[in-house]
C-alpha cells in the first residue's frame, strides 16, 4: 500500500541544514474520505499537541477549523507534477492556485485567500494575533517569543512545511522567535518572501473587498510613539493598558483630549498636531452631552479633515467613530456618507445577555472581521435601558471606549508599544504556546 506521506526534496529553496532547518521535509497527506477540517496522522507524524500535556494554563477561543492538505498533493509533488512550491497552496495543498502568499513563497487558493485576509489583524484578548500567520486558522498555536512581534503559528504549519516534529521542538524551547524574524529567510519548505512588508500591502490592496486604504505596516525600528487626538471621551486610560502610551515618560506616546470642539478651528489642531490616530463617540447611553447625536457625528468629520496628513502621504493614519446606538436611521446614513464605509457592531456580551452595543466606523484593520449583528429586539432592549441607573440588578453598559478598546491591537504593527502587559502572559502559563481548540 502507498503511504499517504512521501519525503521530498525541492531543489534551491532549502537552507543548511539546523534544527529549525531540515533539508526533507515530509507532506502528511489526508485520506480521500477525510474531510478539510482533519488531518489524517501516521506513525511517524507528530500528533497535534493537546494543551492540557504542555502547558498548565491555556487561553481558549474559538477558531476556524484548519483545512488538510489535498490527498494527493504529496504524491503529485513527489512526481515531479509540481516541481516548485509556488504551485500549490501553501494554506490546504490545493493546486488551485489563485494568487500568492504575501509574507512566504508558495501559492493560494481562494478559500484560503479569503480566510487569510479576515484574518489577518485580528488579535485575542492576550495581545497575540489570533490565527496562524501562513493558513489563518489552526489549533494549537506557537508564539513567537519576540518581543515586538505578535504572531502565531499552528502547529500544523510548522510541522508540514518545516518538518515533522519541529513544533514539538519549538515548545520545549526556553525562546523562540518566529520565521518573519529569524535572520536566515527559509526553513524547510517556509522560505519568508522579500520584502514582505511590500508585498503584503500590494496583497491587500489587490485582494481585499473594503476600499479603505490598508497602510504598510513599519518594521520594529522604525515605529515611533502613537500620537492621539480623542474627542469627547477620552481613551487614554484603554491605550495605556495596551501598551501604547508610557505615562512615565515624555516621550512615551500623547493623547489630546478635546472635550468640547464647538470653537476649535483647524490652525489649533494643527498646532497640537501631526496625529496618528483621531478617536471620537457618542455620550455613552443615559448621559446628557449638552449636544445632539448628530453634533458628535459632524464635529468628529470636521475635526478628522483638519488632522489627515496631505494626500499621498504615505504615513499611517487611522481614525474611529463610536456611535452607542444614539445615531438616527438618516445619521447612520450620513455617517456612512462621509466616513466613506459601512459600520460594524460590536456587543458587550456576558454570559448570554447582550448589556452594550456600539456601532463603529473605522480604517484600523480587522474591524469589520469583528462584526457580529444586533437583531432589532436586542437594540430595542438596549435602548430602553438606557436610564442614569438602569432597571434593579442590572449592570450598566461598559462605555464606548471600553468595548473597542482591543480594536485598536492592530496598531501594534505600525507604532511604538512599551510594555509586555500584564495580560500576555500570566504567572501560570508557559511562553511560546497557547491553545485555541
């Protein structure tokens, strides 16, 4: 009988050989009445790690299911029917090939294209990206141990496309960082593309369905401290628990809080500027403003024109307006006029009870892959619940800030952040893994 997992070596895109190195790698194929959601393990293949052997405490979420490599792509490769690894999905195996990976050599299918680019800056709670940074799903993921890097890989991944066993290894290291910042480009069949960073917008650009324009993000050197103007509320207190401000130190990141804008002209925010990021919101439900809904709405649009850097100018500039459901049906509208994209929801969810909302228009990536719809019932409730103290025993609704607050982990990729915080890792938990299953 044939095995399902053949041995083979592509010439000229292997590295000397290192422990993270090998010069074979071995492709696990599936069985052709296996599903996308499992990968069929042989004896010799590293079996996927459960959590519970490897670390004393995890950090669980739910995530897409990782796609097996097509049946017979290991074969077809072992005969030379795909002599490089361009020609096939890097992702699944699939020789369907769409498009290129961004950030390694080897191909995309469209399945898989699409997973990739929802994927692509969504971050848990841990500070981490939440997904497999080559396949955009996976299980167990391996954390890359630099310090101003968050990416993951699966450990599926890591074990077909470097070699069998390597996150096995990867786990019982004391520190590990990851194949976008080790300083050799290929490991095994990974081989980190050129000049990612370019590449990875031009994909973007190219690929992705918002019109939005997605910035390139800024190697680690180069990122300088985030500038903030938030009007209205004031965000200071959220992007310092994520590591964006340094309050110790004068240049440590700044927020310019404006509470009230009515008398503001653009030579003042000039002044006060350049910005690199411009946050405003509605009152939070059952406060009094002073001001109209619509005010927040107009003020926010006038004041951003005011802070844009020039056009054509290449530097990173993201901005964000929070609507606690206050806005009118024609508001919302006009909103999506002149903030030129669609909002998303994001809800304040515990246990099974929805107890906040807000509807959010941003450009900072991965905020609409955050979406998740309010029925008409659910903001009903909301809205008629909106009192200074609310019914007995109910909570009142965390505020604006506070529900968008891990919207802005993104930015990691583009600006300076001074601290590893409290949430990355606890006491109990063992760098360099993490489960999602």
């Amino acid at each position: 009988m044939t095995p399902l997992g053949l041995c083979f070596r592509l010439p000229g895109l292997l590295a000397p050989a290192s422990p993270l190195e090998p010069t074979a790698v071995s492709i696990p194929g599936a069985h052709p009445s296996s599903t996308c959601s499992s990968i069929t393990h042989h004896p010799w293949e590293p079996r996927l790690l459960a959590a519970s052997a490897h670390c004393s405490s995890t950090m669980a979420h739910s995530s897409p299911a990782k796609p097996s490599l097509e049946p017979w792509a290991a074969p077809a490769l072992a005969l030379g029917r795909a002599t490089r690894v361009r020609d096939i999905c890097l992702c699944c195996g699939s020789f369907q090939i769409y498009t290129q990976h961004p950030l390694f050599v080897g191909g995309m299918c469209i399945p898989c294209k699409d997973k990739f680019l929802e994927t692509l800056f969504q971050y848990d709670d841990d500070g981490y990206q939440g997904f497999c940074s080559i396949c955009g799903s996976g299980d167990t993921l391996l954390i890359c141990e630099s310090p101003d890097c968050t990416r993951c890989y699966c450990v599926e991944c890591v074990d077909v496309l470097v070699s069998p066993g390597t996150a096995e290894r990867v786990q019982s290291m004391s520190f590990w960082v990851c194949f976008l910042c080790l300083p050799f480009s290929s490991s095994g069949l990974l081989q980190r593309r050129r000049k990612w960073r370019d590449q990875l917008k031009a994909f973007q650009d190219r690929e992705a369905v918002n019109s939005l324009e997605i910035y390139k993000t800024v190697p680690v050197w180069k990122r300088a401290p985030l500038q903030v103007l938030s009007l209205f509320g004031n965000i200071k207190k959220e992007l310092t628990s994520l590591g964006f401000l340094e309050t110790d130190s004068a240049s440590g990141g700044r927020v310019k809080h404006v509470e009230d804008v009515t008398n503001t002209v653009r030579r003042e925010v000039e002044e006060w500027g350049p910005f690199d990021l411009v946050y405003g919101s509605t009152p939070p439900q059952g406060c009094d403003g002073g001001h109209s809904p619509a005010w927040y709405l107009f003020q926010f649009h006038r004041l951003l024109q005011y802070a844009c850097p020039p056009p054509g100018d290449p530097k990173p500039f993201f901005w964000m307006f929070v609507d606690t459901l206050l806005l009118s049906p024609e508001d919302q509208d006009a909103a999506t006029r002149f903030l030129e994209t669609e909002p998303v929801t994001l809800q304040d969810i515990r246990g099974e009870a929805v107890h906040g909302a807000v509807r959010v228009w941003s450009n900072i990536p991965a905020v609409r892959s955050k979406h998740k719809a309010l029925g008409p019932d659910e903001e009903l409730a909301l809205l008629t619940h909106t009192g200074p103290a609310g019914p007995p025993g109910r909570r009142l609704p965390a505020g604006p800030a506070t529900l968008v607050k891990n919207c802005f982990l993104p930015l990691r990729e583009y600006f300076k952040y001074f601290s590893q915080n409290s949430f990355l890792f606890t006491s109990e938990s063992r760098p360099g893994e993490k489960d999602t299953s």
